[in-house]
C-alpha cells in the first residue's frame, strides 16, 4: 500500500455561513476562518474542506454555484481568500475546495444563456427534454429536494433536469465543453495553490441518455437508475484525473452517493487512476420511515456490519473516508451516542475512538470536536433548509403524514441541526456573530463551547486532539488491517488493528449500561493509549461503564 499524505491526515470540515463571522452581519465569512486558524492548528488536524464559498444566490446555501471564480459577496472576497489559504498554509494547515459540478445555479451565465433560445451556443450545457405537454413533464422522476425532478421553462417551451432544487440545473457532462470549462475552472483554482477538491454528488453527473419513467416511490419515479454512476461515469473522471488531478500533488475525495464497496474500488481504487477516496452513504442515509425521514436508531449490529464491510473489502484496494457526521447529517452525539442524560461528553468521546483508530482518512466536522448536539426546534419558521422545509411540505401539508408523525423525524434528521453555528464562548450569540445569527444558535452554548473546553483538559475537545495525535505516532492506526471481534453483541463494538508485530484492541461501549468484557490475553496488562474513562485494564475481566471506550497496544 502506498503511503501518502492524505491518508495520514486528519480533515476538518468547516461549512462557512455557521463558523465565524468577523463583521456583525450574522453570516460566517472567510475573515472569520482565518481568524480561527490557530485553534485547528491548535486542534491538530491538517486539512480544511471548506463547503462552498463561491459566489451563489444561497437556495441551497452555495451549493448553487452562479460564478465558480468568484466568492461569494457574504463571505467576503477573492483577497480574503487569498490571505486564508497563504495563513493556512504558513501553519501547514491544506485547504480542500467544494467542487460542485453535478449542477449550477440557474443565476449562472451558462443557464441564463442555455434557457435563451434552442439555437444558443450554452443550449446543450444542460439537459433539455420536451414535456409530454405543457403540463406534464418528461417523465415522473422527482428531485432529491422534493417535486418533480422537471422544471418548464416557458421561453423555449421544454423542461429542464434539476436533480436538486429548480434553481439548480443539472450540466450536461456528454458535452465535452462543459468538461473543457470544469477542466479549466478546476485548473485556475489549482494554479491559486489549493491543495485539492471534494466533489458533490459527483457519482450523478453521467446521465443516461433515454429517460425512462422510473419505478414508483412515494410520490415521484425514481431517477437513481438512470442518474447515478451513469454510463460514462468513470470515463468522465479518468478524463478529469489525467487533465487536472495528476497534475498536482492535491487530494480528492468524491460525495457518491449510491456507491457500493465494488464500485468504491473503482472510484478510489489505488490504480484505477480517478479519485483518492469517496464517501459512502450506507451508514448515515439507511431509509426511514418516510423516504430519508426517521426517528430511529441504527442497531449496533448493523452498524458495526456495514463499517466492517466497508474496512475490510477495501484494505488493500481503495482507501476509506470516515466520518459520522456533516453539514447534511444530524450531530454525531445526538445520533449514534447520547446527547440527553449527562451521557454527552463520554458518549461523544466514545464515539470518536470508534471512527479515528479505524482505517482510512477521518474527516471532523466542525463542533464535533465539541459535542455539540441537535437543535430544539420549536417550530417550521427554525428551519432554514431547503430539504427540510420541502420535506415538511410534501409530507405534512399534502396530508400525507400527520404532524405528530413527522415532526420527531424532522427533528432527528434535519441538516439544519447541524448548521446552526459554531459555539465559541459563553458569550451573547455564542460568540460566533456581534450580530443576529442567521441561523439560530443551539441555547446549550453556554455549556457547550470551544472556550471552556479547550481550557479543561477532560473535555471532549481534547480527547480529539489526543486522539489526531496519536494516529500521528502510530502508522499501525493508518495503514493497519481491521478485524471486527464480538460482532454480535448489540452493546460492543470491538475491533483490532494490525500492521507487522503491532496490534490494537479498540473497545467501545455504544450502550447506557454498565457491561462485562474479557480483555484477550495478549492485551491483558499492556499499555492503554486512550480511554474516556477512569478505569484499569491490568486484568481480564472488567466491568464497562457506560460508553466506556480505550484502546490497548500490545507493545
Ligand atoms: C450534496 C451536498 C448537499 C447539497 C447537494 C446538492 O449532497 O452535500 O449539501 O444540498 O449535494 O448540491
Ligand atoms: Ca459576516
């Protein structure tokens, strides 16, 4: 297995609107991030995933893009940029770049220009169909954001694709223009020193070329045949790794949803010459009751299946990205530990052993390293997300499910739960804004905060940074062979790691109780290199606490 820096690095996800603002107008910024340099250096992490920051009309917070070479007008400008990415780099910290190319906004000149006329030059940028009529669209695909996946534009008098929201329209990637104009775009950023790209839903940009109704879900055909690791996917990225990837020593990791082991090692593969590494979705968007919407609780077993799978099918082949949690995914605590019963720290540092001594490359998303929880929405006007306040429509309002049902749901899985900002003192506004959020800020800042944890050294803030440490002095974390022990216990997930003479016992209690556990002999006695809890491991029978988790060396 080759070793490089990505897969050494610890990275940390910052979603800029809901980090920090530096000028009162209750919007992160990029003078904020930069700010705040010091505490990720602090922290220990290398790497910065920076969720979009160019110039967008916010339907879906950046993630419709109207000028990929421009930044945003809230978060400041292209000199601000500049000064973040030279003050990270003088602290050795990389900075990884949103890429979103699946769509652009509709505010992009390429769209305003393609909806102009069927004869325009950007006509064939985006994916135009005729309707059956004027009424109905070319086929029942509906959009992950809810609706029809069709929008009808009456200048032209056809539909266009939007995958996600109407205002943003899906690219035509069979134009080999618009991969020329991708390829260029990506270059220019890379010729400004990034030091890489995550690349939204980038397992949907090949498209298939018939559109046929897809099988009937809830309310719309489902597209994810036809849309998801399309026809000329693989061809569309070894075209883009060799344009633009191979060129510089810059990493990239693909969001794919869908994306199965088999595929993973195709995407990632440590040859097949596309990306570094992808996320997978098999963890965090298991179907609920309602398409994505639920209230319930993965059970351990399958958690610990899917995980397993995941380390074991890859070792070797692809690399591993981790992570619990995102700006699309309700609070790690809140979701696979427990943020309710004075159980919050333990079970978050709990959960931290279990993702960051597993292999492959752990991503930190911001206020995780804090154990910052879900938000106590109250009612819809909290919301500010377009999937969440779609979803309440389309399910609710249409009569579908009743209020009761939904709402535990909404509260459970909404990404507004993790948008709402980074809390870093005990301050008015949590300190993250002098002026009115434009989000809420979670009431629990006053216990929860970067400024009183950095300050205890029991607090789940530094539990991280010893953790990020140690996978620093030990390659076995990085580059060692996982094996699941006890994979029927719903209470514990145990696991070794091993790289030549060196193993690790990784133990970790997911449950609210006390629980019994043998050490295996060889660990019997031998040296403890974490543990969220006050307890010895000199002998082989021991009682758990609650979340109780540490790992053993057998050196
Ligand atoms: C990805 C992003 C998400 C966004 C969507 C459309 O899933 O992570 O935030 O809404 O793509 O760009
Ligand atoms: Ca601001």
């Amino acid at each position: 297995m080759k070793r490089t820096w990505w897969k050494e690095a610890v990275i940390y996800q910052i979603y800029p609107r809901s980090f920090m603002d530096s000028n009162g107008d209750g919007i992160g910024d990029l003078k904020g991030i930069t700010s705040r340099l010091d505490y990720l250096k602090y922290l220990g992490i290398d790497v910065i995933w920076l969720s979009p920051i160019y110039k967008s009309p916010n339907d879906d917070n950046g993630y419709d893009i109207s000028d990929y070479r421009a930044i945003m007008d809230e978060f400041g400008t292209m000199e601000d940029f500049d000064e973040l990415l030279n003050e990270a780099h003088k602290r050795g910290l990389r900075i990884v770049m949103d890429l979103v190319v699946n769509h652009t906004s509709d505010e992009h000149k390429w769209f305003m220009e393609s909806r102009s006329s069927k004869d325009n030059a950007c006509r064939d940028y985006y994916i135009w169909r005729e309707g059956k009529d004027n009424s109905t669209p070319p086929n029942n695909w509906g959009s992950c954001f809810g609706g029809s996946a069709w929008e009808y534009d009456k200048t032209t008098n056809m539909y266009y694709l939007h995958l996600f929201s109407k205002k943003q329209p899906d690219l035509n990637w069979d134009n080999i223009e618009v991969r020329n104009n991708i390829f260029d775009m990506m270059t220019w950023w890379c010729e400004k020193g990034i030091d890489g790209f995550r690349m939204d839903v980038i397992s949907m940009i090949s498209k298939t070329k018939e559109m046929p109704d897809g099988e009937m879900t809830d309310f719309y055909g489902d597209c994810s045949p036809y849309c998801i690791h399309g026809p000329n996917i693989h061809k569309y990225l070894q075209e883009m790794n060799e344009k633009v990837l191979s060129k510089y020593d810059i990493m990239s990791v693909g969001e794919t949803p869908g994306v199965t082991t088999e595929l993973a090692k195709q995407y990632a593969g440590e040859d097949t010459h596309e990306l570094n590494m992808v996320f997978h979705f098999e963890l965090v968007d298991t179907h609920g009751k309602y398409g994505k919407w639920t209230d319930e609780k993965l059970p351990l077993t399958d958690l610990k299946k899917i995980m397993s799978h995941w380390q074991t099918e890859l070792y070797g082949k692809a690399w591993n990205s981790l992570f619990w949690d995102n700006h699309d995914q309700p609070r790690a605590v809140s979701r696979f530990g427990d943020d309710t019963s004075g159980y919050r720290e333990i079970s978050a540092k709990m959960l931290a052993t279990c993702l960051h001594m597993m292999q492959g490359t752990p991503y930190i998303y911001q206020g995780e390293e804090l154990g910052m929880t879900n938000f106590p929405f109250q009612s819809m006007s909290d919301f500010r997300d377009i999937e969440s306040i779609n979803a309440y429509k389309e399910w609710c309002e249409s009569g579908q499910v009743s209020q009761e049902a939904f709402w535990p749901c909404l509260l459970f899985r909404s990404r507004d739960n993790a948008r709402t900002p980074m809390q870093w003192d005990d301050t008015p506004q949590a300190g993250f804004t002098c002026g009115s959020p434009w989000i809420s800020i979670n009431p629990n800042y006053t216990e929860i905060n970067a400024k009183s944890e950095t300050a205890d050294p029991d607090s789940v803030f530094h539990y991280y940074k010893k953790l990020i440490a140690l996978r620093k002095q030990n390659p076995v974390i990085v580059y060692g062979r996982y094996e699941l022990l006890l994979s029927d216990s719903e209470e514990l997930y145990v696991y070794t790691r091993t790289l030549d003479n060196e193993k690790l016992l990784v133990v970790c209690n997911f449950s609210g109780r006390e629980t019994d556990f043998a050490i295996p002999d060889e660990f019997v006695g031998k040296a403890c290199l974490i543990s969220n809890a006050e307890n010895t491991y000199d002998k082989a029978d021991i009682i758990l606490k609650p979340y109780e988790a540490f790992v053993l060396s057998n050196k």
